[in-house]
C-alpha cells in the first residue's frame, strides 16, 4: 500500500503523541496500556527478537534506498592501527609499522568518492565499520574528497563511538553482528581488507565463504599488506591440505598501495559476474 493511499490514516506518530497527553491515571500508569510500538520494556522482550532482527534489517536499508546508494565498497581493518603521526604511541612495532596503511585507506577511499561522485554519489560508496583505526581512515579518505560515506557501528561492551568522519545521515549502530554484515555485504562491489584482528579476520572469512560457496558474486577481493596477511594464514597449506581448493586462492588478491586496488577495481569486468 503506497504512501497517499495511507494518507487517509491517522498516522502513528499523532497516536503516540495523544497517548501521552491523557489523565494521569492508575489505568494509564499501567504498561499494559503503552501503545506496543512505544513500549520499550515490551520491545526488549527476548520474543520479540525475530522483530527487533528485521527493524535492524530495515531501518538502514531503508535510510540508504532513500539516499539512492546503490552500490558501495567496502573497507575491512584493525582497529587499532594508528594514524602515521600517532604511531610513536602504539602498542607494539608491528602497530606502529602498519600506520602506513591508515594512509593507504584514507588515499584509496578517497580516489573511489571521486569516482563515486562522478555518478552523484550513488555508486562505490565507501562503507566502513564506523570506528577508528582504518575505518576511521576510509571515512575520512571520503571527506576529504568532499563525498559522502557510510559507517555501520556495533554496540559493544566497553567505551566506542562513531569517528568524526562518518557522514551523520548515513551512521548506524547495530545491536546484531549477523544484520550488521549483511548490510556491509547488501550492496558491496569491492571488499578491500587491511591489517586487523579477530574482527577482521571474521569479516573477511565470512565473505569469503560467501562467496566461495555461489552464496554472494564475486568481485575485487583485495587484502593490503601481503607480509601481515602471508605471516598470519598460511593460505597455500589451506589448499594443499585439501580443507579448500586451490581455485580458492584465486578469490582474492594481495596488494600494497590504493593505485594498485583502483587499477584492479576499474578492470574488474562486472557484467561477466551478473552485475
């Protein structure tokens, strides 16, 4: 049922607003009397998790269908990995020698929002996990080509926060990591991964099953840093075991710099994969 034809409708936003302004009463004390959709004691019940689990699906699905993004690329990485001129105060040498590839995140987001606005911003939008680290460099590559870009934050126990890049329309938070990939995945045409830690390593897994298994097209999978990425899998021994084929090595590939990931990206043929 389209728009004008629910026009003729009292709206639920009026409902709730008259429901707050009736008497004071033992009877409209009661929760029983809260209009469902305004009654966060009933919508935090653990039955009505399946309905909670399609609100997250549809809220940022909806935001981004209105902003007409239809296609993004999506930055993967620690954390943790600090900007170059931070590196004296990171924790070990290894963080300190990966800052390079902040800078790499903030120039390679940077070159796809330029390319990204060339078609009013609806194509290659940069996606990231809305934190610091190299998120925080992907988004800030974004606004430094005056171009928008996304960020899908988690609820997690201890202290975070949206980095100051994220555009503020398209900033999310999520309480499901499940409806949380989804959404990087949705609409993912490039999935680059840098330098990170169990997170990363998640998030790069998942979407390479997905895609191993037909699950999910293939597109540019591209990991930055090949030495952090050799040294931490061993991938040949992965194939050579047998646990997965050796056409799975072909799924992704190793690079250093943004150039080399842009250069793959625009040679990416995309009709072949059903685009």
């Amino acid at each position: 049922m389209d728009d004008e034809r629910l026009s003729q409708f009292r709206d639920a936003g009026s409902d709730r607003s008259s429901a707050e302004m009736v008497p004071d009463t033992p009877q409209t004390r009661a929760p029983a009397y809260r209009l469902a959709f305004n009654d966060p004691d009933f919508m935090l019940r653990k039955d009505l998790r399946p309905v909670r689990l399609q609100l997250e699906l549809l809220k940022p699905e909806l935001i981004l269908n209105e902003r007409g993004i239809k296609s993004t690329v999506v930055l993967f990485g620690g954390a943790r990995i600090p900007e170059p001129s931070q590196k004296a105060g990171a924790r070990t040498k290894t963080l300190a020698d990966l800052s390079r590839y902040y800078d790499e995140a903030r120039e390679f987001a940077r070159l796809m929002t330029e390319r990204s606005m060339a078609a009013y911003g609806r194509e290659f939008v940069v996606a990231t996990g809305g934190g610091p680290g190299v998120m925080e460099a992907g988004n800030r590559g974004a606004a430094d080509a005056g171009g928008a870009s996304i960020g899908l934050n988690i609820v997690l126990p201890h202290e975070q926060a949206p980095n100051e890049y994220v555009t503020p329309g398209l900033c999310f938070n999520f309480h499901y990591f499940a409806i949380r990939k989804m959404h990087f995945l949705m609409r993912a045409r490039a999935i680059c991964v840098f330098p990170g830690g169990f997170g990363t390593l998640d998030e790069t897994f998942e979407a390479l099953t997905l895609i191993q298994t037909d699950r999910m097209k293939r597109m540019p999978f591209l990991l930055f840093g090949e030495e952090f990425w050799r040294r931490i899998i061993n991938w040949e021994a992965l194939a050579e075991s047998g646990t997965i084929s050796d056409e799975d090595l072909d799924l992704f590939r190793f690079v250093e710099s943004a150039a080399e990931a842009i250069e793959i990206i625009d040679a990416w043929d995309y009709d072949s994969q059903g685009y």
